[in-house]
C-alpha cells in the first residue's frame, strides 16, 4: 500500500502543523492518502498548491486527498469544487484526530456542505469558523527521532491587521500555549534527541497576551531556559521589531543558550509605505531595533521579511528598502514579490506593474545575496559552535550553513575552526573537545 504523502507550502508553522497531521492520520489508519497543506500569502503558493493537488491525483489515482491550510480555510469552496478533492479540513480540524478518523464518512452538521464538482462528485467539508476558536491547545508532537532541530508552535493567529495580509482569516485571533505546556514539550523533544528548539508563531511577540497573568514572550523564554537547564540551544522564529519586550531584549544580551539570531517582520524601509501597510514601526524604529540588538549581542545576525512591489510604491520608495538593507547589515533575507489578495485593503489600491513587481524582488534578493555572502566572509578564520543535522552539515549559533571536512554524529554540538566557503556554506574543520 502507498505510503501517506503530506504535501506542505509556506510557512514553518506549516511544516510544523503536517508533522502533527502525519500522526494523527496515521493514528487513525489512513495511509494511503494525499494530504496538501495549503499556503494563502501569495496567488503564487495558492497556484502551486492546485497544481500539486492535480499531480497527485494522475500520479495517485486510488489514493484518498485531503485539502487544508490557510487557503483551504479561507475558500473551502475553491477546493472542494476541485475534482480531484475528496476531503477539505479547515486549519482547527487539520490538528484533530477525530477529523482523519471521520474522513470520507458522512461528515456531522454544521460543518457538512453540499459541494458539487465539476463532475459530480461530493467533496467533503470540514471547516469551521476560525474566528471563534479563543484557544490553543498544545499539538506539541511526542519526539523528534533523528531530528537535531525542532519547531514548537507557542502561539497562533494574529490581531493585526496589516492591510496586505489575509493570513489572519486564515488562522484567526491571537491565542497562545501556556507556558506549562511549552515547558513538558521541549522536555520531550530532548528525550526524543533534539538539540535546538525554534519558537514559532504567526505574531510571535504577541505570545502570552491572552493567558492569565499575561506573560510575555521574554517571561516564555526566560523560564524555559530556567526549567530546562538541558535545553543546549533556542532560536526564535520571526519577530515584530517594535513588540520585543524588555525581558526578552534583556536575554538576548545576557542567554548564551538563546542563539544570536534574529529574523525580524520588517517588510518595507518608507514609512509612507509602511504607513499603508499598515504596520505599527516606522523606518527608525526598525533600524533602532537592528542596532540595538547589536549592540546588546556583538556577532548577532540579523534577518527580515521584506515586500517588494506593494500598491503605490514608487521607485523612490523602494530604494529606501534597498537601502536599508545595507544600513541595518541584514544578512538573511525573505523577500516576497507583492501579491493581492482578495478581500484586503491593498488589493484595492492602485497596484504596482507585475514586471515591475518582479524586477524590484530580484534587486532586494540580489542585495540580499551580496550581503549574505559578505557575512560568511567575514567569518572565515574564526571558530564557532556547529550543531551537525546531517551527514556532517549544520548551522552555527549565528545561523550561518557550515559544512565540516570531516563528519559527527548528528545530534552532536561541535566547536569548529570555519575555513572557507563554497556558494550559501562555509566549510569548516572540527576542533578536538
């Protein structure tokens, strides 16, 4: 019988929501299956999510295929009128395990919809209003066998409303994993042989505003490092410059255990763009941050989020993105070529020529890869502490890719001397302990 495939777009939380779906549908006995894990930030992943559902319905003809994610959970509709969809699940019902046991059964009211496709075929639905759920509960998985890193999803949803976004209407209000929760969980990925925990979330810094006490992300840090002293490595996935909290500024300077990187939610360097964004920091704001947290860490790497192209932008504006991306030193980029998305204010705005769109994302990713490979540079003849997740490849604590002449054990922290670098890695030889 055909192995279970999980296809997965976009986000880490993404990635780390379909390890959780491998479980519970395999828990449930649903192995020959196609599960495809949606992303809506772009018409681009959307396009590519329908074209892998289509392949995998030639390649897999008998198989069972499951649509989900943001973008499932925004227009179910879309989906489920899809010939090749038997089953779509909203991003609540993607975690349950009852929903993999009742799947391609006749599915409860309210949720069940009459869904005709193009050739007559019903398509199950499962998807609830987001909207309504007040609650994370801790799909935190039992172990992470053979995997040095790991994502642990601490909080989900967003309050915001940045006038680009639809993300928000995909995985609903702001809501967080109590702190108690978190700290059970890390303490099973190291028994399960994990070595580094990545924070994620979809507004990571919001984390704690809506449990009792209202705990910080900083105050989440700080007692995890304080009750897991085992814990060797923590990372933080992407982070709203100006929601930093004094705690977490705090340990950025002070936690050796918390790495000495940071990717932050910038998205554009013009304040009047940002002002149409909607966002809550302004150009300044996002370069104080920058060098503050340099100068509380000497050697920390700094990443951003970055939109080219956004409606009204002008090519003045944009070079004041450009700019900042040498100003602030940023030395990882995610740049994301703008893209409507129905239903948001942007997408009203006066738009911006595709071509030109896409000509201003290949400046700021070139920028992006002059500087990203000066950094590397800049480390060659120093020493650094490598974590090895495969075959003698891992990442420093500064997140640099490095790749060791001779291999370790995966799993295993090393210290090595960095010697060179070939393309996006430097190459390094592992020190004696």
């Amino acid at each position: 019988m055909p192995d279970l495939a999980i296809l997965t777009f976009g986000c880490r939380l993404n990635a780390y929501e379909s390890e959780i779906m491998r479980r519970e549908a395999l828990n449930a006995g649903l192995a020959d299956a196609v599960i495809v894990n949606t992303c809506a930030v772009t018409a681009e992943a959307e396009r590519q999510a329908r074209q892998a559902i289509r392949r995998a319905r030639r390649e897999r003809p008998d198989a069972r295929i499951i649509v989900t994610g943001c973008a499932a959970q925004i227009a179910p509709e879309r989906y489920a009128a899809m010939p090749e969809v038997d089953l779509v699940l909203g991003n609540e019902e993607k975690l349950r395990g009852e929903s993999y046991a009742a799947a391609f059964q006749s599915l409860p009211r309210p949720h069940r919809l009459s869904l005709r496709s193009e050739e007559g075929k019903g398509a199950a639905v499962a998807v609830g209003d987001i909207m309504a759920v007040r609650e994370t509960a801790a799909h935190l998985l039992d172990g992470f066998a053979g995997r040095a890193r790991a994502v642990l999803q601490v909080q989900q949803g967003c309050d915001h409303r940045c006038t680009f976004c639809i993300i928000p209407y995909g995985r609903g209000n702001s809501r967080s994993v109590p702190i108690g929760a978190v700290v059970e969980a890390v303490r099973t990925s190291l028994a399960g042989g994990c070595r580094e925990i990545v924070l994620s979330g979809v507004d990571l810094t919001a984390f704690g505003a809506d449990l009792p006490g209202r705990p910080g992300l900083g105050q989440l840090v700080r007692r995890l490092l304080a009750l897991v002293p085992e814990l060797p490595r923590l990372r933080l996935s992407s982070l709203d410059p100006v929601e930093i909290d004094d705690e977490l500024w705090r340990l950025i300077a002070e936690e050796e255990r918390l790495m000495p990187h940071l990717h932050l939610s910038i998205q554009a360097g013009d304040d009047l763009v940002l002002k149409r964004m909607k966002r809550r920091h302004s150009r300044a704001d996002a370069l104080a941050a920058c060098e503050r947290a340099r100068r509380l860490r000497p050697g920390l790497a700094l990443g951003a989020d970055l939109i080219a192209g956004f409606p009204t932008e002008t090519e003045a504006m944009f070079e004041k993105t450009l700019a900042f991306v040498t100003e602030a030193k940023l030395s990882h980029l995610h740049v994301f070529p703008y893209s409507p998305r129905p239903g948001t204010p942007a997408a009203r705005m006066p738009q911006v020529p595709r071509p030109i769109i896409r000509e201003r994302a290949a400046r700021l990713r070139a920028v992006g890869k002059k500087q990203h490979e000066e950094w590397l540079e800049a480390q060659i003849g120093t020493t650094a502490r490598v974590l090895l997740e495969r075959e003698g490849c891992g990442h420093s604590e500064n997140y640099a890719k490095v790749r060791l002449a001779s291999g370790g054990e995966d799993g295993a922290i090393v210290s090595a001397r960095l010697t060179g670098r070939s393309g996006d890695a430097l190459l390094g030889e592992a020190l004696a302990p």
